[in-house]
C-alpha cells in the first residue's frame, strides 16, 4: 500500500468515526430533551452526564421535546 492508499483509508476510517460521534450527540441531546420534557431539574441532568448544573443548561438549554413526535427541536434564535 503506497502513501496515497495509506492516507485516503486513515480519513475514510476518520470520516466513519466522526459520523459515528455525530449520531451519539444526537442521541445524546435527543435523550436530555426528553428529561426536561418529564421534569428533570438542570441538576439531576449534569448528575448524570458528570458536569455541573450550569454547563448542562448552557449546552442543552434549546432543546424542547415534542413527546406527540417523539423528537427533540432546536428553538430558532431570538429576533435582534
């Protein structure tokens, strides 16, 4: 196998990686969004993911549930 060979298969190995982790952050935030709709406090949410209350609200704070669709959306920015 030449360098070129080498390269290519190293960033599609990466590429699958990183789609990889794409999915689970989505889980990931499909997951937090659920709490919230149910009544999770910001605590019990950075308990569970190992951070404090504060980091866990700054990240996921704009991520409502629709439990009628089963899916998480992300509010659109505030007006200017």
């Amino acid at each position: 196998m030449n360098r070129n060979d080498r390269l290519r298969a190293d960033a599609l190995t990466a590429t699958v990686a990183a789609d990889q982790l794409r999915a689970a952050d989505n889980d990931l935030e499909a997951a937090v969004a659920r709490a919230l709709h149910w009544g999770a406090s910001w605590a019990q949410i950075g308990a569970a993911l190992d951070v404090t209350r504060q980091s866990a609200h700054r990240r996921y704070r704009h991520l409502p549930w629709d439990p009628a669709t089963q899916t998480r959306w992300t509010e659109p920015p505030l007006p200017l």
